[in-house]
C-alpha cells in the first residue's frame, strides 16, 4: 500500500516538476531562438512567474461571480491531476476511470472551464464612454454593449463542439487497436504486440494527437480563444496574482499530462517512478512542447475562416486511422 | 444601415494590446461579424499648433518634429517648406539630395514598422520579430546621419543641419546598409507571399474598393493598393531628378496594402542609391535669406502614410495661424468601412492595414458643453 502511495505521489511531484520547466524550454530555446532574440530565463515562465503572481496583491474581479470565477483556475488543474492520476499505473485496477471515456470527460472539463471563465469575467477593457459619442455622430447609441470575455466564452464553446474533435478520434485509436478503453488493457496489449505508434493506425493517429494537443493548449495558430489582436486574453483577462499563477501552472501542467497520456496509449508506458519508463514520458513532455513551439513560430492565427478546415482535415485523418485501426 | 439588426457592441480600446497607440473602435457585431464600427481618436491631443502659435519661425519648426515618433522628419520638414515657400529661399542642390535621403530612409523604416505591426496582429511573431531586426539598421543609419534615432533634425530653413552633412564615409555605410536592406526585404517578401497560412489570413480580407477610396478620400499607400496611381512625389520639384515608380495594387486588401508597401521600400532603396551616387558638391545650407511677413503658405509633402499638409503664415519672425493635417485623419473613414462584414479578429487587421497613426492624428478637439 505504501508503495502504491509513494508511485502516485511521486509520479505527480515528478510530473510537476517537469512541468514547471516546459513553458520555459518552449518560450527560451524555440520561440526566442527561431526569433533570433534572447528570450527569457528559463526558469521565468514555468517557474519564476507563478512563484511572483503568487505574492501579489489580489484584485477583486469585476465579475458577478468571483469566487467561482477565481477557482476556475485550480478546477482547471485539478482535472489534468486526475487524468494524470489516472493514467499512473498503480490506479489502474480502479477501472471506470481509468478509461479512455473517462479521460475524455476530464479533458471536458478543462474544456467548459474556458467557458465559464468567458462568460463569468467583466472586465474594464471593453468598457464604453459614458456617453455618446457626439463627434462621430453617435452611431448606435443604444446597442447592448458585450465583453471582450463574451466573445471568447462563445468561441470557447465552439471549441467543445469542433475543436476537440482531432484528439478524442486519436485517443480511441488505441482503444480499438487493444479492443478495450481501459487504460490497463492499452498498455498491456501494447507490452505484447509492440508500441501501437508502430502500426499506420497509430502514426496517424499520433500525427491527430498532437494536432489536438496545440488546439487544447490554445497554441498559435489555433489560439482564437484568446488572441491578442481582439479578446487579448479572453477568459484569463481578469485573473491576477495567485489565480493568474494557477492558470500558468495548469497550462504546464496538462502538457505534461497529455504528453504522459501519449506514451501510455501510444508507446504502452506509463508514468512511473518504479520504471525508467518515466524518462520516456519526460523526453516526451519534452519534444511535445518543442514541436509546438516549433510550429507555432511560423503560424499566424487562425480565424474559424482556417480553423474549421483544418479541424475538418484532421478529423477526417483520425477517422482514416479509426478505420486503418478496424483493419 | 437599420439600427435592428445590430446585435451587441464591442468595445476595444483605448487601452488594448493589438493598438500601439490609444484609440477606442466600437464594433457593432452580429455572431462576432462586423456590421458597422466607430473608431475615436482624442486621448492623445497635444495641441502642437496651439502652442506653435507666436512662436520664432525655427523654434515652431523644431516642434512638428514632434507631432509623429515615426515620420518626425517629414513633418519637420514639410513645415520648413513652408517657411521656404514664403521666404522664397532656393536651397542648395546638396541639401535637397540630403533631405531626400533621410525622407526615403525614414519611409523604409516606417514601412518596415507597419509591416512588423502587420505582423504581430497577424499573430507572426517571428515575421514581426524579425522585421524589426532589419529595421534596426534604417535606424542605425538614420542615427548615423542626424545623431538620433527618432528626431533626427535634418532640415533647417535654407538647407540642412551641418552635422547632417554626408561624408565619403557615411555614403559607404548607407550603400553597404542598401544593400542589407534589399537581401533581407527580398527574402522576406518571398517567404511571405509563399506562406499558404498567411496569404489565407490576408486574401481578399478588409478590402477597399478603389472608387469608395476615393470617396472616402484615403491617401497614401493605403490609396495606392486599391489601384489608384497618386503619389505626391510626383508633384514635388525636388523628386524631379529621380526615376522610380509608383507602385499600385488592385484589391485593397490586406494582401494589397501589404504588397504595396513591400514594393515601396524597393522603391525608396531606389531612389536613395540614386541620390547617394549623383550627390552634388557645394554647399548644404543657404543662410543669405532675411525673415519677411508673409500670407499663410500651404505645403504638400508625401509622408510615409500618405499626403501630409502644413500651412503657416510669417508675422515679424513669428508663425501664425498653423494647420497640420496628417494623412491618417483621411484614412479613418477607410479603416471603419474595411471592417464592415469582417470578423472580429480580421477587425483589427482591417485597421492596421491602412497604417494609423493616431497620435499625430490628434489634431483638433470639440468641447461638448
């Protein structure tokens, strides 16, 4: 029982650890180098950041629910904890949720979060005058006047209903390859057969994956939810010191997971301080954010104008992979 | 346009992360599509004119420098030919070929902040980043010629400032720094066009029509892009020993407004090397003029941004009755029609592709009793 406590524990503070230092790899060593700058100390955005906002003063938000508006951030967290929880080796004889449709139920819950952030924030920075505006010769004085946060609570929910497509076909891939959703079949099958990364269904698959991981992570090009040019930074727009550190801690934190994910159903290794397994899961969570930050670098944002196709073309090549998988 | 249909109102600005400078847009939208916008200028009057008021002739001159962090020298210099019209000072070859080269200098490094502005609300950081790169040496230049990187004081009534004066030595560095320049434009100008993400970002986005340009009054660049061929170089005496051309595009569209721009600054590298190997010997300033009264005296220039106008009048040394009129004032009008029928994230990009620059736009203000 110990030994269990102490891989899940471990497993986590290891995953966190990582975690911390993820942002900072992707901002020093790819973004600034591809952008021929400096760029920050590496331990600034994962790391010195959080440690800051935490000791900030804390603003009250203008926002009709602020308590839950501020906790938003930790639920944020506390679902990629329990994916990565859940996809620990030790936890998997708890079964249900230790499945793929439960993993998938997590990450909706990271996903409506946004929506809830969008809807719940009022901020300043779509405030209008007080009165018309005479000069220009008043145009629509008496519209109802919407939050830049608004905007990005509709798109948010957009996202649920398209955007998420790409990686929920990826995660069954591996599912119909083993023939189970439970996370312990997964990797078993995949210690018997080989890595499913190896078959055509699930390098298809993985290509879908990691499309899904930069829409999830809201990385340029996929970054509508809050881009500079009009939301700024959408449902985040009011959060400040120790809230504004969770949200950095948890966007760490779930690409950690999800690279974590990744080698449990793709490579059947999952994270595990007993094995050395975990070193997998640490390049991975290292390469992952690299290739990102390595693609978004040479993107510009997407409006839904682009989004949809490429969602479109990425679903449509989880579906081919679903199908080289049946085979 | 039927108010009823208007759904909600967004309001961005004046404080907001893709505006470098303080504006307020409203867009009124339906399903995050513009139907109509409303863009305010005023947070930033300074009210130069007043204050240009009564003021000695070269000290009131020194202040249009300060109208524009971007385009200082054109103003400065719009504002002595008005003093030189009035004064009928016929200034030294040299000194005119000087001042050439700081006004195309200072267009390249204007176009290349628009480009890298372009960018970075495109969400192309690293085009962005990477366009201020090579904008640095413009600024190194413009540095080099008049000891500043932002106001650099070129002209003054009769010629130009003697610390402007071009040695054998800085006509090298201007030469080696062309030739920098047009390597690193070429190159970016053909990964740019040939990036299926942005040209799908750009395309056939925000468009001006050229006839509701021409209603609209716009000037400049953004003018030129929807194919009308005006550029008031062609009407200044001092641009008659250069040959280049006046670039158009047809669409008036992000793409197009781009372009032209991009095309722009070939052509100011033009007329720079022209001017940098058929510089004349002499003189670079004419002190022989004596101050006179004269009637208000109005000047054209082409600024970076398009047709920027100064008028004056000379009482005992002293200016009076000062009008600027910068070119974004004209533009405002395209910038709210672009958007219409846009996305909001398109939006913003429909503003910033008629390059505005408010701050100098701040010119008058009403007071509403």
């Amino acid at each position: 029982m110990l030994y269990l406590i102490i891989g899940i524990i471990g497993t986590i503070i290891i995953g966190f650890i990582v975690s911390l230092w993820l942002p900072g790899i992707e901002r020093k060593f790819v973004h600034a180098r591809i952008q021929q700058r400096i760029g920050p100390p590496i331990s600034s955005p994962g790391i010195m950041a959080p440690i800051k906002f935490f000791f900030k003063q804390s603003i009250r938000p203008y926002s009709p629910l602020p308590r839950l508006y501020n906790s938003l951030p930790l639920v944020g967290l506390l679902s990629a904890l329990l994916i990565l929880l859940f996809i620990i080796p030790e936890t998997y004889p708890i079964g249900a949720l230790a499945s793929i449709v439960a993993i998938v139920g997590f990450l909706k819950i990271e996903e409506i979060v946004y929506v809830f952030m969008g809807s719940l924030s009022k901020s300043v920075m779509s405030l209008r005058m007080p009165f018309p505006d005479l000069a220009k010769g008043a145009k629509h004085p008496n519209v109802q006047r919407s939050f830049l946060e608004d905007i990005s609570a509709m798109r948010a929910f957009r996202l649920i209903a398209f955007g998420s497509f790409p990686i929920y076909i990826a995660l069954f891939v591996p599912a119909i390859i083993s023939r189970s959703i439970f996370l312990g079949d997964i990797v078993a099958y995949q210690q018997v057969h080989g890595p499913i990364l190896f078959s055509a269904a699930g390098v298809l698959a993985a290509i879908v994956f990691f499309i899904g991981y930069m829409i999830l992570l809201n990385e340029y090009p996929f970054v509508i939810l809050k881009t500079k040019a009009d939301v700024i930074e959408g449902p985040y727009l009011e959060y400040a010191a120790k809230s504004r550190a969770f949200v950095y801690i948890t966007r760490g934190f779930l690409m950690f997971t999800l690279a974590a994910l990744f080698s449990v159903l793709f490579l059947g290794i999952p994270p595990n301080i007993f094995t050395w397994g975990i070193l997998v899961n640490v390049i991975i969570a290292v390469i992952f954010p690299i290739l990102m930050a390595s693609l978004s670098a040479f993107a510009p944002i997407f409006t839904f104008k682009q989004f949809y196709p490429v969602t479109l073309a990425t679903s449509i090549l989880g579906v081919v992979a679903l199908l080289a998988a049946f085979i | 346009m039927d108010k009823n249909v208007i759904e909600t109102e967004i309001t961005m600005g004046t404080v907001h992360s893709a505006a470098i400078e303080p504006y307020r847009v409203r867009l009124f939208v339906e399903d995050e599509i513009v139907k109509d916008a409303e863009i305010t200028v005023g947070v930033n009057h300074r009210g130069v004119e007043r204050i240009m008021e009564g003021l000695p002739v070269e000290k009131a001159n020194s202040l249009t420098e300060k109208i524009c962090g971007i385009c200082s020298g054109v103003h400065l210099w719009n504002s002595v030919l008005v003093a030189e019209k009035g004064l009928e000072i016929e200034i030294p070859e040299r000194a005119s070929y000087i001042r050439i080269i700081v006004a195309e200098l200072e267009r390249i490094h204007s176009h290349l902040l628009y480009l890298a502005h372009g960018n970075e609300v495109l969400g192309h950081e690293t085009f962005s980043m990477r366009l201020f790169y090579i904008r640095e040496t413009v600024m190194e230049l413009l540095r080099m010629i008049g000891g500043n990187r932002v106001q650099y004081g070129v002209p003054i009534i009769g010629g130009i400032r003697p610390r402007a004066e071009l040695d054998e030595m800085k006509i090298q560095k201007i030469r080696e720094g062309l030739d920098y320049l047009e390597e690193k434009i070429k190159e970016f100008a053909d990964r740019f066009t040939s990036d299926p993400m942005i040209m799908s970002r750009i395309t056939g986005v925000c468009p001006i029509k050229r006839e509701d340009a021409l209603r609209l009054a716009v000037t400049g660049p953004t003018l030129r892009a929807t194919g009308v061929e005006f550029d008031q170089r062609r009407k200044m005496e001092c641009y008659d020993p250069f040959e280049f051309d006046i670039i158009t595009q047809d669409d008036g569209d992000i793409k197009s407004n781009l372009l032209v721009r991009v095309f722009e600054i070939f052509e100011s590298i033009k007329i720079i090397r022209q001017a940098v190997e058929n510089l004349p010997n002499g003189a670079i300033v004419d002190r022989s003029w004596e101050m006179q009264d004269t009637d208000i005296i109005k000047s054209y220039v082409e600024a970076p941004r398009g047709t920027l106008y100064h008028s004056y009048a000379i009482e005992e040394g002293r200016v009076r009755n000062v009008v600027i009129r910068t070119p974004s004032i004209a533009n405002i009008g395209a910038m709210q029609y672009a958007v219409i029928g846009h996305h909001i994230t398109d939006a913003q990009l429909g503003i910033v592709q008629c390059d505005p620059c408010f701050t100098c736009t701040d010119r008058a203000i009403e007071i509403i009793k």
